[in-house]
C-alpha cells in the first residue's frame, strides 16, 4: 500500500511507515523484523541479513500491509541460501 488510496475501500486515509511493535519479554519493546540466513545450516556464522518491517495503514477500514524497507538485500540473502554449498 505504498499507494495513496487503500486497495479495500479506496480511502485516501493512509498512514505510511507506522512502527509495528514486537514484544521482546515482559518489558522490552522492539520493532517487527524478518530475518534471512543465507547459510542457513551452518553451526555459526549464518550471515543473516535482519530487516525491519513497517505497516502501511488505511485510516477508514484498517487494512494494513507490511513492508521491508529494502527487499532488494532481502532477496539476495534469500537466493544465496537457496544455491547449492550454501547450507554448510
């Protein structure tokens, strides 16, 4: 929805780039992220490329989409898992 009218209702109500909360623990806020391991069966040393995630709101029917900021370097970590040799 990095539109200006929501794809539902048509509303021209959007919020753009809103925090999503994730709760870490009893006390501790974070911000909603996606994580992608590029060897992803390696003991350590994954290489993770860590993303935050932001909402895209209609302020009149409350449909939200998620989007990371740049999914270009969530791509490339993504496919680099998915090529041969990379699980070790």
């Amino acid at each position: 929805m990095k539109r200006e009218k929501c794809p539902k209702c048509g509303s021209g109500k959007i919020m753009h780039d809103v925090r999503v909360i994730d709760r870490d623990g009893e006390y501790a806020n974070g911000t909603l992220s996606v994580q992608i391991e590029r060897k992803p069966g390696a003991l350590i040393f994954k290489k993770a490329e860590t993303m935050e995630l932001h909402a895209h709101i209609c302020g009149d029917c409350g449909y939200a989409e998620l989007y990371a900021a740049d999914p270009s370097r969530l791509w490339e970590a993504y496919a680099t898992s998915r090529q041969p040799g990379s699980i070790s």
